[in-house]
C-alpha cells in the first residue's frame, strides 16, 4: 500500500476507495481500497477524471469479490455490475 498502483510512484500516495459515494463504506469493508500517487487519483488523466481508470479497479475489485461471493451478491451489495 506504498507505491501508486498504476504507475508505481512512492510519493504523494493517496488512498482511492474503488466504491465511492454511497459505496464508500462498503470499498472499506470489503477491503477495495487502492493506493495511488496523487497525479494517477486526481489529476487530469487520474481515477477521479478519467472513466476507463475507474472502471479497471471497479472490474478487478468485482473479479476479487466473486473469488468467495456470486456475481448476483455483488450485485445486491454494490449496485450493478461491471463485468
């Protein structure tokens, strides 16, 4: 949890919850939270602006989740899937 989990970075790490929103809580619980630099979380280009980003921690999170849980749990608990 040191080092930015796109490109590698050990400074300015920040801690992206995968879930966000009314699914904050839930990224904590399940444990989807990812370190990033702060230029891979929030700036232009980062997670926080840029959907395909998003959507690969979102898909390899659920991949994680359905290793113990079925696809429609997480559905139940997250809302939709994005596989």
């Amino acid at each position: 949890m040191d080092s930015c989990y796109f490109c590698g970075r050990t400074d300015w790490i920040e801690y992206h919850h995968v879930f966000g929103g009314a699914n904050r809580k839930k990224s904590t619980k399940y444990g989807f939270i990812v370190p990033l630099c702060h230029w891979c979380h929030n700036e232009p280009g980062g997670v926080h602006h840029n959907r395909e980003k998003s959507l690969i921690l979102k898909r390899e999170a659920q991949r994680k989740f359905e290793e113990t849980h079925s696809r429609d749990e997480f559905r139940r608990v997250f809302g939709k899937s994005y596989l």
